[in-house]
C-alpha cells in the first residue's frame, strides 16, 4: 500500500508539472502575440460595421449583367460582364486543379522510391530513399504562399505563378501521402510474385499499385481540397484568384462586396468537401 501510495503522488506530481509547464507556455504565447481582449470591445464599432456587410452582401459583383444594368454599365464597373466572382472562382480552381495535376505526375513515381518497404533493400536504395524524403521535407516546410511571392517575384503577376506554387506544395504533400501509403500495403503479395519470378517492374505494377491505388485517389482528392484553399489566399500576392478581389475589397472597405467574396469561397469549399467524400465512400 505504501509503494502503492507513493506511486500516486509521483504521478500527481508530475501531472502538476506538466499543467504548469502547458499553463506557462500559454502565458508567454499570449505575450509573444500580443493578446488583448479588449480590442474586440473597443474595435467593436468596426467590427459591427463588417457584419453588417456580411448581413448585406453585394449580390451585383455575381451577376452585374442582371442586376447592375446594361452591359456596358456592368463592364465598366466590374471589368467582367459575367460577373467578377464567377472569373475568379473559376481561375481559383482552375489554378488548385491544374497544379494538383502537375504535382501528382511527379509525386506518384517519386513516391515508389521513397517507400521504405521497397528502397531500404541496399546501400544505393536507403541512399536514395533518405536522399529523396529528405527533398520532401525541404519543400512541405515551405508554405505555399511562401512558393508563391517567390514565383511572383521571379516571374510576374498572374495565376501561373500560383499554378506553379500549387505544383510544387503538392508535389511536397502528395509524395508523402502516397509513399506511406504504399509503406503499408501487404507484403505478401509482393513476396508471392517475387516467387514466381516477376521482374521489379511487374511487382511493382500487378503487387504493389493495385494496393495503394484507393488510398491514390483519397489523399489526391484531399490534396486538391487543401490546394483550393491554398489558391484563394495566393491572389493576396497576386497570384490570381479570389485573393486578389479580397484584397481590393478590403482597401477600399468594401464590405458588402468582400463578404459576397467570402460566401463564394464557403459554398465552392462545402460542395468540394461533399464531393470529395462522396467519392472516397465508393473506392475505400
């Protein structure tokens, strides 16, 4: 009863260390980042300003050609007689779909000799296997904005710099996702084929894909989810997309407008979500 008994106090004390380590971190977080509820009291004004926009959204920047007038009222005003958002939503996934593609073409083979199942087999593979995740950890710990003012900044404003910025993040992602994946799979198939005198190449193609193709398509449909996140902050830095009216609509505190933006952005990530889980309730 006594080792009992000390035992319970040992674990007791060490919780207690444990929650005043959490609780002094928490203290020094909430200094490092300036922490101060009160400016929601005395920034509240403003604050009420805002919902009142996102009470109020500008419906005319979806479809000025209906609801602003004639065409070229709505052109002149909007730049877009389709209606703003409907250009920019559609290059924000445009530039998240085409730079999922781009970086899946790569992703997918690099991801075979990154698996450790089937590189660690020898000096040249492990030297290859820690060569080529070491490259996966260099580009997952550069944001994607990050990807993007660099682009921005070498090559121009536009909705390619964010495609490129998109490729390369999703390279990083995707390469991950996909080689633990075929880290997983069941070795005995492999072992099987190898039995039967199957070259790497056929191992490789009826041992090793057919397993990891569900869990192929599951972590690309998330990549994309993620990728069109990652697009619509991109035209902040003007990499196109409906970053870039967010951008303009807050410089001009245009509210309205700028919660229109937003609506958009929540209803095109809703049916993304919706879709992208439809289809991995059919293939997993």
């Amino acid at each position: 009863m006594a080792e009992v008994d000390r035992r319970v106090r040992l674990e007791r004390s060490r919780n207690l260390l444990i929650v005043g380590f959490l609780l002094v971190l928490v203290y020094l977080s909430a200094g490092q980042t300036e922490f101060n509820p009160g400016l929601l009291v005395t920034k509240s004004p403003q604050m009420l300003r805002i919902l009142g926009g996102f009470l109020h959204p500008n419906f005319a920047i979806i479809l000025p050609k209906f609801l602003a007038g004639s065409s070229e009222h709505a052109n002149l005003r909007y730049g877009y007689p389709e209606g703003l958002l409907g250009h920019f939503a559609l290059q924000t996934l445009m530039t998240a779909l085409l730079g999922t593609f781009i970086g899946s073409l790569v992703a997918i083979p690099v991801s075979f000799i990154a698996a450790r199942n089937l590189m660690r087999r020898g000096p040249l593979g492990s030297a290859i296997y820690f060569a080529v995740r070491a490259l996966m950890s260099i580009i997952r710990s550069i944001p994607t904005l990050f990807w993007g003012i660099l682009f921005v900044t070498a090559i121009s404003v536009g909705a390619f710099a964010g495609v490129l910025a998109v490729s390369i993040f999703s390279f990083g992602l995707m390469s991950k996702l996909f080689s633990e994946a075929i880290e997983a799979i069941d070795w005995g198939q492999v072992e099987a084929l190898t039995a039967t005198g199957a070259n790497p190449v056929q191992v490789v193609v009826h041992g090793v894909f057919p397993q990891v193709t569900p869990y192929l398509v599951a972590h690309l449909l998330y990549t994309f989810e993620v990728n069109v996140h990652s697009a619509l902050i991109l035209g902040a830095i003007g990499a196109g997309g409906l970053g870039f009216l967010f951008i303009q609509y807050s410089e001009q505190l245009d509210y309205p407008s700028e919660a229109m933006l937003l609506y958009v952005a929540i209803v095109m990530t809703l049916v993304i979500d919706y879709s992208s889980a439809a289809i991995r309730r059919r293939i997993i």
